[in-house]
C-alpha cells in the first residue's frame, strides 16, 4: 500500500519485503507495483491468518520478484509472550513468523545488502567519491 502511494507521488521504491501479509478487501499486496525495484515474499499457510503465498509484479520489465518462501513452524516453536494468550490461541504461525529471529535476520540482510550497493553505485558515479558543490 505505502509503495503504491509512492508511486502516486512518482517515487522509485528498491525493495519491499512483506513478512506474512494477509490479504484484506480494500488491497492486494501480491500484486507489486512498478515503481518497485525488488520484492520478496516470507510467508506461512497455517492457521486462521495466513500471508499471500505468492506476490506477482504489476509490470515484470520494471520489478523483480526475489522469491515466495514459505515457512513452517509445526516442528519448532517461536516465543510470542509478547502478544496475549488469546491472539497466541488464535493466529499463533502468524505471530511465529513476525516474531522469528531468522526472518528478521534475513530482512537485515536485504536492507543491508540494498544499502551497500547504494553506496557501491554512488561512489562509481562520483568517481573519487567526492560529490561535486554547486
């Protein structure tokens, strides 16, 4: 939703990363704008609530699509204390995957990894790194 008001603004998003998006009826977050770099999907399919198991982009020349990757939590368990014990009961894979460590690991990779190829490409285009005063 935030990627497309962006783009309403005529703003280039690099990368979105959703983390179990659960589909509402006012927006469709599988379907990924153009003015959308990269996306990549974590997701899981148990429980009431569940994330989009696949995100598709709205114009495939513009966006890339790094991956769908579902995970599972029927075989370890991941601390949610810090919801009530009726959410727990209710939606607990949801939270496991929002309070999973190596999810979170992964998406502090993509940022970093995003943000050192910034760097990469700003002192390429600037040569010696200085950037040039009006």
């Amino acid at each position: 939703m935030l990627a497309r008001q962006l783009g309403r603004l005529g703003i280039q998003v690099r990368l979105t990363i959703q983390v179990d998006s659960v589909a509402k009826l006012w927006q469709s977050d599988s379907r990924i704008p153009a003015n959308v770099d990269r996306a990549i999907n974590f997701y899981q399919s148990e429980g009431l609530l569940h994330g989009q198991s696949t995100i598709r982009a709205a114009d495939p020349a513009h966006t890339s699509i790094l991956g769908n990757f579902r995970l599972t939590y029927k075989h370890h368990s991941i601390n949610c204390d810090n919801y009530s014990w009726l959410v727990r009961v209710l939606s607990k894979p949801h939270h496991e995957i929002e309070n999973d460590p190596g999810v979170w690991d992964r998406v502090g990779a993509l940022i970093d990894y995003e943000l050192s190829s910034e760097i990469s490409a700003s002192k390429t285009a600037w040569g010696s790194g200085t950037v040039p005063t009006e």
